[in-house]
C-alpha cells in the first residue's frame, strides 16, 4: 500500500538530513513541532533525489477537525472506541440472541435492540469525526493521487465485500425487511472506516499517530476475519448458506465475509511493515514519478508523427499551431527540447526537458503542459514572460519601496539634466519628489485594476494637463532613466527580467499615453512625425561630427547606460562604425514607415530586437541612445532645424515607433494581424463591415463576433460611431501581451467569447 508522510523538521540534524536530499529553494510548508499547517501549498518527497511542489487546498479547515487534530488522543481514542463498539457490535454484544432454523439446525442470530441502534449510531459518530479531523490534514491533489493507485479502491470493495456478505446471510435468515434499516446504517459505518484508512495514506499526521491507527485497524480486520472462523456460535451466519448473487457464487457469505476482511488484513498488514520500517521523516508517494513517465510517453507519441522514435520540428509545429501556440514559442520551445540541435528530438531529451513540468502538474493536460513548456523556454530566451507575470512583479516589487525614500532618489536623479532641473527649479524638494513618487503609485494603481483602456485614457488626461507645466515629451525619456535607476537603488539591483518588466509596462501603458496627451491632433499624424526624423537624420548625419559626437553623449546622459564600448558593442575599435549601422538602421526605419510599409518596418524591427535581447541590450541603453541622439542634434543642428516641434517628433517617433515596438516584439503575431487589417480599412472609425473582415480573419462566428464588438464599445467607453481602428489594435495588442504563446485566432477569440470588465453601454 502507498505510504504517506509528511515533511517535518524537528531539528537540525534533520534539517541538514533534508538539505542533502531537497533541491535548494524547495519550499517546505511545515516544519518543527508546531500543528498549524499552511493552506494551499505541501511538499511532497519521492524516495529518489525529487522534490515536488503541489499547489492546491487543504481538503478542510473545519474548527471541529482542527481541534482534534491538536493532540493525539482525541483522534486515537475516537477510533479505537468506534473500533470496540462495532466488534462488540458484531459479536451481538448489545443485541438479543434468539434462534432460527437454519439450513442444517438452529442458527443463533441477533435482534437490534435500543443499545445496538445507539452503539452504531455512536460507532458513526467517532468515526465519522475521525474523519472530519484527518480531512483538515488532507491535500486535495495528495488524496486524488492516493486514489489513482490500486489499494484505496481495494479497501472499499473489500469493505463493500464484507457488509454485503453479512447483510446477505442475515436476510436470508431473517427474511424481514424491518432489518434493512440496521443494514444501511451499517454501511454507512464501514464506508465511513474505508475511507479514514484511505485518508490516513495521504494525511499530514504524526508518524506515532499513523502507527497505532494503522496497528488498531490491523487488530480490528483480524479481529473480525477471524471471529467468523472460529467461533460457531456467531450470531446471523448461518455455514450452509449458499448465495448465487456474490462474487464468487459457490462461496458462502461467511466465507466472502472472511475472504473480504481477510484481504483488508494483508493490506494493513503490508502498511504497517512499511510505517515501522521507514525511518524516513518524508513523504513517499509510490506512483506518482511513473505516472508522470507515462503522460510523456504518450505525449511523446501524439507529437512523433513521421518517425515513432524522434520529433521532427514540422511535426512539432504543426501539432503545437493546433493547440494555439504562437510560431515565436513553438520554436523556442523546440530548441529547448532539441539539446544536441540536431533537428530531432529524442524521447530521452524529451523526458529530460519535460519531466519537472508534467510532474509539478500531474493532472493537466499534455496541451496545457506543452504550451507552458514553450512559453517558459521563450521566457528564457527572450527575457519576457506574460502581461500577468510582468505586472505581478511590478507590483510586487513596488510594494517593496518606500515612497517617500523612492520619491527623493528619483528627483536626485532627474535634476541630474539641465533641462528637467530648470522646468523645477523653483519647486520644493520635498513636495517635488512625492508628486513624483505619486506619478509612478498612481501610474500603477490604475493598472492593478487591469482596465487597461481606462488607464489610456486617463494617462492621456494627465499628459493633457501637463502641456501647461512646461512638460516636453523628452523629458519622459529621462524620466524613464531616472525611474529605473532608483529602482535598481531601492531594490539592490535590477534584475533582467525585472528591468524587462518594468520597462514594457511603464513604456506601453504609461509614457506613451502620456506622450499622446502632451501633443496637438495633427502632431500625431505618422507621415508628419516619419517624415520629420527622416528630414533629421538625413541632415545630421551629412555632417561628419555627428557619430564621434553620438558616441560621446552616449556616456553622458544622465542616469543612462555608461558603458557601451563593453556591455553593448564590446568593440571599441569599432564603435564608431557600429554606432553607424544603428543609425542607418533607424534612418531605414523612417524611410520605410514614411512610404508607408508599416508591416514591413516593424517586421524588421523585431527581428532586431531578437539579435539584440541576445546580446543583452536592454531598454535601458535604447533610452540612452535616445536621449545622446537629442543632445548630439541640438549641437549639431542647432534650434533652428532641430526646433522644439523636431524634438517633440523625435521622442514620438523612436518612442512609439522604435522602442514600444521592439518591447512588444514577442507579442508581434497578433499585432501584425490586426495593423494589416487596420491597413486595409483606409477608415478612422470601425463599422460593422470592417469588423466582420477582422473577424473573418480569426475564423469567429457572427454570434461570437457580436459579442465581442459589445465587450469592446463597453471597454473603450465609446458607442459604434466613434470606436476607432486605433482602439481595436490597441485593444488586440494589450490581449495578446496577456497571452503571448497564444496564436492571432485564439487571442481574438478568448477576447469575443470572455464578458467585459465593465457594463455594456445601453
């Protein structure tokens, strides 16, 4: 039988025990003499170098159970009463005895009195709260694997087994059906001990507790398949008794019923070896390492459909695009399973890989797993996890700070540029850096509720009412800067995947609103902003000064990245050309966007940004850039080409155009879906003909499709009029940064068949 027991740490002897056997980071849920156990996590130990995690629940928080829990009497002394009563019970101890004619002479058998109905009703009781109390100390998905297992199943049908053999010879001695209350109320009690044995396999007790239940049951078993053998004067059996209707039709109920309790006694018998034996203060589950061999198995079977012993990536991506898995995470995914990169995946290489995420979630679906492979292989290589993830810690992080400490360092750092310093000069310090600090906990309180066309909205308010401030929208280039070098501070470092997170929720959520809200309508228009940064770049970089001037910049700004020549070019005998190619590149990038082949532009970008991320350029070093390009123009240009309507259209530009697009480039699927549809609208505002085009290009209904329409004029606040083409590829590219393994289709449809946040508007 499968033996459980739980982690406990009593000492430190037993705490080093663990540490030799544990993965360091293991989170151990329970640890000394302490009784009170942790809610939603338990760890579970295999008898082999494996740790596992299980999320899920206690199966009960009952106060009842909890305080029977608390020592271990209670509990022993319920059992072991319910255990007597009912052997005395079986033995007719509190019935009375009279005679029946049975198949070969007089047969004793009982008569339920007063005292036996209250002896089983007490009996039902003990037991009943014996459970109660090892439920409090169940973990749901602990109990679901004891029962994939052969021997809890044995248990009840040897319990059912036994009560229907006695029930059986009692009726056809008896013949009365007044009997058949008794026989109920008899079950119940049996099914009540099969399922405390089954509990105790998968329940947080102490190791002494879990001995003497399972030596009482041991007793109890032997007790009641030996009674029928040798004692001839037990009431209700009656030996010449023949049932057809039983599992084994020429055996007699008494020997069914000896057979039944029989069989419970061995397996008692093989668990109590096992609990005495085992010196180990861990938890053993004996199927649960096979089990999860088995799901890869068959995993690995449904992905190898051109050669049984290997995975081709055709194969693999083909069978991945029908789950909805992006073509970005599939092929991450594959190159994780691909370790020896040879274009194949082994079944070895596919158990290596897969084997710790089918084993933390033994009960999801190989779908499921899959996706979650793929879309942790991405993160890995890329730096970027999901919407959920990023915000997370975010939040999570920024209630780590303190505000008014945060709201200093950050001004510290902003008054570090002549530009920002003289547009606060005349500000108090102190009231200065909270309004920041302000910024940033309002900024993210927005976006904890996840309404995110809300949040535009109001960010693009705010930016609006900061145009009388002074406010230019370079200054959100130092801002940025600034706030994530106080982070950095604060937090004792920034980590990558932190930064990444930082950086693509701030940059798409909160600056680029922002920027939106500083500028007048026809500023926004794309031709006028491509068109202005390619007239700049032409002019500037006619000039010869302009990369060594770049180039030196680049190790001036404020709060930036300070070290290119090693953290980023790592050349430096050629940084000069390097910086070149970058600005070339950017040039490129104007043109192509100012033709108007947006796809195309961005299509580049994000392939750039792949290389990049790689070579661990971070967003950081792209402000930098930023900011050094706007220094480097107002020497070079001077103010009269590089006017402040020309910066305005520089930090649009390499904002919206360069820096959110390569940020949001694993998200870039979906976008390039719904900007190509946006493309081939040629309208500002959506009707109900281009909205069927787009739905028509994630194959959805027209039920689904008008759901979908009603969740997005709820959640832009706008009625059919005036919904813009704007607002639905903002919308679709905020959804797919929620998914991002998923496909195009599946995003949209995720989107049209969920309710939306908000009312729908009458």
């Amino acid at each position: 039988m499968m033996k459980a027991r739980v982690v406990s740490l009593a000492s430190t002897s037993k705490k080093a025990k663990l540490a030799s056997v544990l993965p360091e980071g293991t989170e151990i849920t329970r640890q000394g003499a302490t009784n009170d156990f942790k809610k939603g996590r338990i760890m579970v130990v295999k008898p082999v170098p494996r740790a596992y995690i299980l999320s899920g629940r206690m199966i009960s928080n009952l106060a009842i159970g909890q305080w029977l829990m608390k020592k271990k009497w209670p509990l022993m002394l319920l059992v072991m009463v319910g255990m007597v009563l009912h052997t005395i019970s079986f033995l007719g101890g509190f019935s009375e005895l009279g005679e029946v004619a049975g198949n070969s002479g007089a047969v004793v058998v009982s008569f339920p009195t007063h005292l036996s109905w209250t002896m089983i009703a007490l009996t039902a009781v003990c037991w009943g709260l014996s459970t109660l109390a090892m439920l409090t100390r169940v973990h749901t998905q602990l109990l679901w694997m004891t029962l994939r297992t052969f021997d809890p199943w044995a248990i009840i049908a040897c319990a059912v087994r036994g009560w229907a053999a006695r029930m059986v010879s009692r009726y056809a001695l008896h013949n009365d059906p007044a009997f058949l209350t008794e026989d109920i109320l008899d079950l119940v009690v049996m099914l009540e001990l099969s399922a405390l044995i089954i509990l105790a396999e998968a329940a947080d007790v102490p190791k002494i507790t879990q001995k003497v239940f399972i030596a009482a049951c041991l007793v109890y078993c032997s007790v009641l398949s030996a009674a029928p053998l040798f004692l001839p004067d037990l009431p209700n059996w009656d030996p010449d008794t023949k049932v057809q209707i039983l599992f084994f039709a020429e055996m007699t109920p008494k020997s069914q019923f000896i057979s039944a309790y029989g069989t419970m006694a061995v397996l008692l018998t093989k668990a109590a070896v096992s609990v005495i034996l085992q010196t180990n203060d861990f938890m053993f589950l004996r199927c649960h390492y096979e089990y999860c061999l088995d799901q890869l198995d068959t995993s690995f079977a449904k992905l190898a459909a051109t050669d049984p012993s290997c995975i081709f990536y055709s194969d693999f991506r083909r069978a991945l695009q029908e789950m909805g898995v992006s073509d970005s995470h599939i092929f991450a995914g594959f190159n994780a399973l691909d370790i020896q990169q040879s274009g194949r995946v082994s079944l070895q290489n596919f158990r290596r890989c897969l084997k710790d995420v089918f084993t933390a979630s033994p009960d999801a679906s190989h779908v499921s797993l899959l996706a979650q492979f793929c879309q942790e292989a991405f993160c890995n290589v890329s730096g970027y996890a999901s919407l959920d993830s990023m915000l997370g810690l975010v939040l999570s992080q920024w209630r780590k700070i303190r505000m008014n400490e945060f709201g200093q360092l950050l001004y510290h750092y902003l008054m570090q540029d002549p530009g920002v310093e003289r547009l606060f000069r005349s500000a108090s310090f102190r009231t200065q850096s909270l309004l920041f600090a302000s910024f940033v906990q309002v900024g993210l309180g927005w976006l904890e509720e996840k309404d995110f066309r809300r949040v535009e909205r109001d960010m693009t308010s705010l930016g609006m009412r900061h145009v009388g401030y002074g406010v230019h929208p370079s200054h959100l280039c130092v801002f940025q800067l600034a706030l994530l070098r106080a982070l950095s501070n604060r937090l004792k470092g920034l980590p990558p995947e932190a930064e990444m997170a930082w950086s693509v929720v701030w940059l798409h959520f909160i600056a680029i609103p922002f920027t939106q809200g500083l500028l007048t309508t026809e500023e926004t228009e794309k031709r006028v902003v491509t068109g202005t940064v390619r007239d700049l770049l032409q002019q500037a970089t006619s000039h010869k000064s302009f990369l060594p001037s770049l180039a030196a910049n680049l190790n001036n700004v404020p709060g930036g990245e300070h070290n290119w020549s090693n953290s980023v070019f790592r050349d430096a005998a050629h940084e000069l050309s390097h910086m070149g190619i970058l600005v070339s590149f950017i040039q490129d990038t104007a043109e192509t966007l100012y033709a108007g082949e947006m796809l195309n532009a961005r299509k580049r970008l994000r392939q750039v940004a792949t290389i990049h991320w790689d070579r661990g350029v971070f967003p950081r070093h792209m402000l930098t850039f930023q900011h050094a390009a706007t220094m480097t123009f107002r020497e070079i240009l001077g103010p009269e080409v590089f006017s402040s309507f020309a910066e305005t259209m520089w930090a649009i530009f390499f904002q919206v155009e360069v820096l959110d697009v390569l940020l949001l480039a694993p998200f870039g699927e979906t976008q390039d879906k719904v900007e190509s549809w946006a493309l081939s609208c040629k309208v500002h505002f959506v009707d109900k003909h281009s909205w069927t085009l787009l739905m028509k290009m994630a194959s959805l209904d027209e039920g689904l499709a008008s759901k979908g329409y009603q969740r997005l004029c709820a959640e832009s606040g706008k009625d059919v009029q005036k919904l813009s083409v704007d607002d639905v590829v903002k919308t679709f590219c905020d959804e797919s940064m929620q998914h991002p393994s998923w496909t195009f289709g599946r995003v949209v449809q995720n989107y049209c068949s969920t309710p939306p946040a908000v009312a729908l508007l009458e």
